[in-house]
C-alpha cells in the first residue's frame, strides 16, 4: 500500500470502525423512486420541449475547439452564433452516455457506484463562511477549516463522497488555492473526492500530485479518485469558455466530472416550473452532447439542479417546498432517462443550527432521496444558502441521512416477515411481543439507533442540562476534530508533495 | 349567526383574515400519493395477513352487547373467547364503510372533506407536558395552556381541525376535564375540533353543551363539528370494553370518529414491519367492522398510527425514518382500501425547538404527506414523543406545513408553464427572464414565501442578533397570544354553559 505509512493506515482503520456501528441497518446506496413527483405523460413533455429547445435555440458562446467537435457530432448552425442539436443526435448521445460508474475512493472499500435508483449523500459546496464551532458566528473560512472539516467527515459513514465543501479564502492566489484543496483532500481522507479547477492548466500539475498519492506516475488515471465539479454551461443555453477548456482537460486527464446545471428559477430560468425543467434539462443536455462529442461514454454525472430564488429579494434560496419537488422532479427525469443523476439537497438557509436547519434539511433530502437522486450533493454541513458550512451540521445531518436511508430501505414483506405464526403464537400466549427471538432479531436487523438524537423524556432532559441538538453536535464535532488525525499520506508523500508544490498547511 | 356576537364574530373574521396571507399557493388539501412505499403485491399479502389474522384469531375481550352486534353481521366464535370475522364479512364492511365525509367546522367555510388522496394537517395529542414559553422548559399542562393552545392555532390556516393538544393536568376530574375540554375547544375556535371522551356517560352532557354551541337542542347532531379520537382495540387483538361503550354512545348522537390503533412495535406487535403492518392493519379493520356492525356507513376515520418503541429502552419513539416508512405505508395500505386514511407523523422525540425537531418533523411528516395520508395527527406543536407540546412548535410547523404542501402541490406540466416560446424570446433577447411577465405571475401564482424563516445572508443575520427559530417563534407566539382573543361563544351562550356546567376557566 504505497499510499499510506503502516503506522498511519492502520491508525485510520480503527479510527473508521470506531466511527461506524458494527452493524448499520441502513447503510448508503438504499434504492430510492418511490416517490414520483411527475406522471410519465409529463416527463415526455418536459423531455420533448428541453428536445425542441436544443434542435431551435441551440446554445450559444460555443468556443471553436467546441463547435468543431460539436459539428463533427452531429450539431448544426442554428440561429446567429448558435449551435443546434438535432433531436436524433441528442437522443443517441443519451443512448450511448456512460450510465453507471464507479466513483472511486483511494482506499477502493469506500469506492461507490453511480447509477441506477442507489442513492447516495454527498458534499457539493463552495461555502466562503464557516460557522466558528467557539463563537457560533460565521467568519470567513480557512485553509485550516478545509483541513478540519475533511477529517472530521472522514468519520462520518453517510458522506460517501467528499466535495471540498469550504473554499480557502485565506489562498488568494488561484493556483495555490487548487493545489491546496486538492491536498487537503488527499491528506485527511480516502473517500472519493471532489474539487473545482479555476483554470484549465491548472489541472495537469493537481495530477501530478494526485499520482504522488496513488503511487507514481500515470497511477492516478487508471483508477480515478477525485472528480471534478464543472459548470460548462451557462443559463440560459450558452456555453462559459473557461468551464469548456476545464472539461476538455479533465478529459484529457481522466478525470470523472460532474457536470452542473446550475439555473435560477426567475432569474436565468422561467419562474414556472415546468420551463424551469425544461430548459435545465436541455442545459445539462447541452453538457452530456459536448462530454460525449469529445469522448464517447466519458462518465458524467448529470447534475441537473434545480436553485431557487426568493423573488421578494432575488437571493438564492435552497431550503423549501419549491427546492423539494424540483430536485425530486429533476431526479425522476435523468433516472427516467437512465443517466447517473445528481441533484441537490438536504440544504438550508438557516444559519443557526436549529428547526428551519432541521426542517428544511429533512424535507429537501427526504424528496431528493425518495425520488432516487443517485447523488444529492450539499447534503452535509451546509448552511446559509450555501453560504456557509457547519462541524455541527456535518454530525447532525449524518444521524439524519440514516433515518432517510431508513425510510428509502422500506419494507420486506417477506412470509417470514408477515410473521402470521408469530402472532397467533403471541396473542394466544403471552399477549405481547417483548423478548421473543423474533423480536430481538428484528431489533437487531432493521432498527436504527441514533446517537447524537435526545429520546429521553422531558423531565431526564431537564436533568441532563436541557440541551438542544447544536450543543450536543458541536460537543461530538470538538471530539472528533481533537481524536481523527488520519494519515493518509505516507512521510515520503508527503515531503515529495512538499518539494513541487507550494502547500500552505 | 347563532354561534358568535356580532362584534366578536366581526373580530375573529379580522383577525382569520390577518393571520393568513392574501392569496395562498399551497393550501391544505393538497394531493397526495406520489410516494408508494409498498409495491400492490406488497399490499396485497399485507391485506391478506390481515384478514387472515380476523378468520383465524378474530378478537378477544369483545364486550357482550358488542358481540351480539358483531355475530349478527356475521362474527363466529373462534379460539376460546375469540370471535373471529370471516373474509367475506370483513371485504363487505370495507365496501359499505363511509369512503369520504365531511369533517364539519362550526363556521361551515373551515369544513374539510376526508377521502381520496387529499392531505390535512392537524392535532391529535394529549400532551401532558407544556413547553413553557418563558421558561423554556417543561411543566405540567393546565387547562388555561389548552385554552391558549386552542385561541392560537385558529391563527394558523395550516392546523385543519383541532383535536385537544394537551391535558388540563390542573382538572383532577375525569368529568370536570372532559367538559371543560371541550369548552375550551368550542370557546376558541370554529374549526372542526376532537376530543376523547373519558367514559360514554360523558358523551351526552356534552352534546347537551355543542348543542348550546350549535344554536339549539339536536343542532349539533345535525351538523355535528366534533369528533371523537377512540382506541377500541387494545393490542394483540382484543377490545377494550369503556372505549367501546364510548363508540356505541357516539354513534347515538352522530359524533364521528377516529378510531385509533396505536400498536407498538416490539411490544403489543410485531417488530417486522410488514408483520406489524397486517396486525395494526386487522386491529383497524375490527373497528371498522365493529362501527359498521353498529350502524353501517357511520364515519370513521381509518386511524392506523404504527408506533416505534426505542427497544433499548421501551420507550415510544416518535421521530424516526422507521416511524416515517411505517405511517407513509398505513396510509397508502388505507387509501388501497378506499378508506379514509388517519396517520401519526411530523412528530419528534426532541424536547427542544432544534435541529432535531425540525429534521424528525420535516421527514416524517412530509413521508405521510406524499403517501396520500388524508388526515395526519399530532402534526402540530407537539414534542418530546408526544409527551410535550409548545406554543413556537405549533408556529413552526405551520410554516412547515406549508412547504410540504408546495412539495405536494407539484409541478403544473402545461403548454403554457413549459413556456417554449417565453424561454426563445428571453434567450434570443435579454438573455434574463427576471422581471418579466410570464416571471411574475408565476412568482405570485407557484411560490411559498415564509414569515419565520430567516433567509439573510449570514451578515445580516448577525446584524440582527444571530437568533435561532425557537427565539423567533416565541416572539411570534407571543404577539398571537396577545392579540388574538376570539369570541365564538356569544355572552348567552357562556351564560348558558356556565349555568349549566362547572367551567373551571
């Protein structure tokens, strides 16, 4: 295992079992689709016009290296400095798009599949704030937070990726800033990663390093570990150069992207929902034509979310009712479509840890999960419309993602489990179910057990200082930060990182 | 308008009117179903235990009267002290059963219809155990806490009838409490309201005082606004002989109900869920044949709470994905069955207005909401696994309730919302569509915009002294309490009462 020092590796095995219960009824990847926020009759509608929009608008800004491979693929000229896609060119780049992948972890047991109706919670932010665990008051977030909250979510068994979930705003120089994150992710954790590029030659020499850490050159390619989040498209329907030359790169260097739609209802979107749906399909289309133009079958997550802004203020808004169906709805269609779906949720615009948190939290991820979201992005630690990232939130929302995988894991109905013998058994005996084998199993086997979530009754609570959840989470986030020190990297990884690249930490 | 003075009647509309926003986007009653935890083959070997259960086992303790009732419908003797009911009894009662009803409010424009697959929010609790507003922290409810429950919830339009929150714990006799219980619902609220009723000779005293209410002797049978909350089946599968005599009073004076399973799993259940499932799904099925035993096509709400006990300590848990899972599927088993579907959610075992309130509430209620739950209970203020109950929790969830109906509500898939032509003109023109028409109407007609959320960016939240939900909440509990005084009891009506019964208020 050249990627971690003995000592250091085995230090970090027990720090994850520590962290995980033996046995965890509800493990990531439960199938979601239960919940169909939209009629087949109403995907074909949404699905034709976003087919309409691309084969007659088209989309704008194409940068030339774009437009060639484009025009190569299939795509026309449309009206003045446009491109369009014909339907039947769209159609087969969904046919033959990457449908299921692997997202690998460095440490491959905590790799997960992409695609399907699994579903999976990740990280997803760009927060610029962080929710001071001392002072319970946002400040601007640090290298040193970025560090923090990768090794304390290295503990946490529901964020099954890690997005750099806080940008580094004491890094003003870009380069810098992308070389450290991507360190901050390598050294503290072996989940599978993400990360932005700011530029496209900023991608080769971030490889570079990432071979160091999968143990030489070339090494980091042939098994993927971090993914880039990308916005290649820009609302409504034009391409951003900058992202383009980013996506190309990262093709380049084999690195699996998620590409985001990133429209706002009202502002870059039609307000009503169903255009709003519309035209964010044909957007994250757009990105599926132009991935598959350059490489055919190249794995991108179709990341189709759905933001919404408060008309009264024109600020993003990412915790409500609004959030929920459109995410649900957004997951249902790529699923509908067979592509690897992400959205996002499980986001807030509370800035306490508190009942809007909760509420808003529990609502939006509970939609998205139930819909099948393969990823749902943001889902862990933000807060503030994003704005801002929590240590509490990060625990909180882990115990809340197994309740959700809970109820996406649903019920066995199984001869076994109708328990029909069971029953007469007890009605006919003792006249209740308490201590029978049947059970204990099942207590065992299908009930989850929170640990942070207070289940006493007033008066013990009372007792017990009357504590709400912010101060029980941030007592478990101090623990966490003060005992998960992984080492990830070995000595001499770290010191030939150290020799080529300018680490700040 | 017998019910209300004129100048008290003028001032409650007022009051109604400020309460709720001029035009609502997403109110109660909206469609649920779109979420099937269970497949069909699923609920039908549910439903087959079930009616297994009733021919094989049948019920135990059936009172005398009642089972005269029974086997003159067609019940059989069983095991030993059983009666049993054949499948094709049970089958025929479902398809005579009252499928959809009114639930009256007094002022008849709060009336809400039961059935189908429309979702209402409300009460159900009987907390014993009230969240202090200025303390924040638990003691015992008094009857002046359900007087101030009761005058605040008529506030909020998202409580759709008001069954009694909390105990008058301050009332120590059983008579004395349920009539000042049911005054302090008459005297506060012209909503559908609920009760229970200690012992069936309570029942027609209390008629004698709704009829006061209701203009005049057989007023209310007539039109009758409150229903009583009933658990006639004591699990495993046998009657209990007080609630039963309330039933058969009940039905003497036209009072619909709810009659109640509230099964606990592990306990006076099974653990396995589907198994628990078919025996709460049988117990519920004994009420329904015993009311229409009694008199067929009475209303009765098919209320089939599956309850969660934490099995390492024995305690009912309230706020949980098992708890979301289970009450989701009751109710699409309920409404399978054509029935009137009454579940349990949007409850927490959170003693604090916190991040665990909300996330608990948020999941199991939007769960059962998405399921088709037609009435949901103890969806309103409640705390603390049902054993607490607070004025900013009834606030909150109001709000709450809202986005859960604006999920609900879902996305309107015409030609007019796919806006092809709108998306082409912003696109080939501005490149925005803020300010626009097509933008604003749907701003005004699709959005939910909340009064307690606080949406700022995390700034301008400090700014305004960093406050949580619970601190936001109380303030707006409080204005509420000051200035919402109804009168729905007009002077000669008190007189009336209170010359007729011991109001202790």
């Amino acid at each position: 295992m050249p990627e971690q020092g003995k000592r250091g590796g085995r230090r970090a095995r027990l720090a994850q079992r520590a962290a995980k219960p033996a046995f965890d009824p509800c493990p990531p990847g439960q199938i979601g689709g239960q919940y169909k926020p939209l009629t087949l009759p109403e995907i074909a509608a949404i699905h034709d016009t976003a087919l309409r929009l691309l084969e007659t608008l088209g989309m704008g800004e194409v940068p030339d290296r774009l437009a060639q491979d484009l025009i190569a693929a299939g795509a026309r000229p449309g009206p003045p400095g446009r491109l369009v896609f014909p339907r039947s060119m769209v159609e087969g780049v969904v046919r033959q798009a990457a449908k299921r992948f692997t997202l690998h972890g460095r440490d491959p047991a905590r790799s997960i599949e992409v695609g399907g109706d699994r579903v999976h919670f990740g990280t997803g932010g760009a927060a610029v704030q962080t929710l001071d665990l001392d002072s319970g008051l946002y400040r601007p977030s640090t290298l040193a937070d970025l560090h923090d909250f990768s090794r304390l979510q290295d503990t946490l068994a529901n964020v099954s990726w890690f997005t750099r979930c806080c940008v580094a705003t004491d890094v003003p120089d870009n380069f810098d800033l992308d070389v450290n994150t991507a360190y901050a992710l390598i050294r503290n954790t072996t989940k599978p990663v993400a990360t932005s590029f700011t530029l496209a030659e900023h991608v080769a020499p971030i490889v570079r390093m990432l071979d160091i850490a999968a143990g030489g050159q070339g090494a980091f390619a042939e098994r993927p570990f971090l993914k880039a989040h990308i916005s290649p498209v820009i609302s409504p329907l034009r391409y951003g150069e900058d992202a383009v030359d980013v996506v190309y790169e990262c093709i380049a260097h084999n690195i699996p992207m998620s590409c985001i739609t990133a429209a706002q209802a009202g502002a870059t979107a039609p307000a009503t929902m169903a255009g709003f749906l519309a035209q964010s399909l044909a957007e994250t289309l757009a990105s599926l034509v132009m991935v598959n133009a350059i490489k055919p079958g190249f794995p991108m997550v179709f990341s189709n979310w759905p933001f919404i802004i408060d008309l009264r203020t024109g600020a993003f808004s990412g915790g409500s009712g609004e959030t929920a169906v459109l995410n649900a709805a957004s997951a249902q269609i790529t699923n509908w479509l067979g592509l690897p779906s992400g959205v996002a949720c499980s986001m807030t615009d509370a800035k306490a840890i508190d009942a809007q948190y909760g509420a808003e939290k529990g609502i939006t991820s509970l939609a998205a999960a139930l819909a099948g979201g393969n990823l749902i992005y943001e889902s862990s630690g933000m807060t503030a419309s994003l704005l801002g990232v929590s240590f509490e939130g990060f625990v909180l929302d882990d115990e809340m993602h197994s309740h959700t995988y809970r109820a996406l894991r649903g019920i066995e109905v199984t001869e076994e489990n109708l328990g029909f013998d069971a029953i007469c058994q007890s009605v006919l005996g003792e006249g209740h179910f308490l201590g029978s084998a049947h059970t204990h199993a099942a207590m065992e086997r299908d009930y989850f057990y929170p640990a942070l979530a207070d289940r006493a009754e007033p008066r013990s609570w009372q007792d017990s200082g009357a504590r709400d959840a912010w101060s029980t989470a941030r007592d478990r986030a101090r623990e966490i930060l003060r005992t998960h020190h992984p080492q990830y990297l070995s000595p001499e990884q770290k010191a030939e990182i150290r020799a080529n690249f300018r680490i700040l930490s």
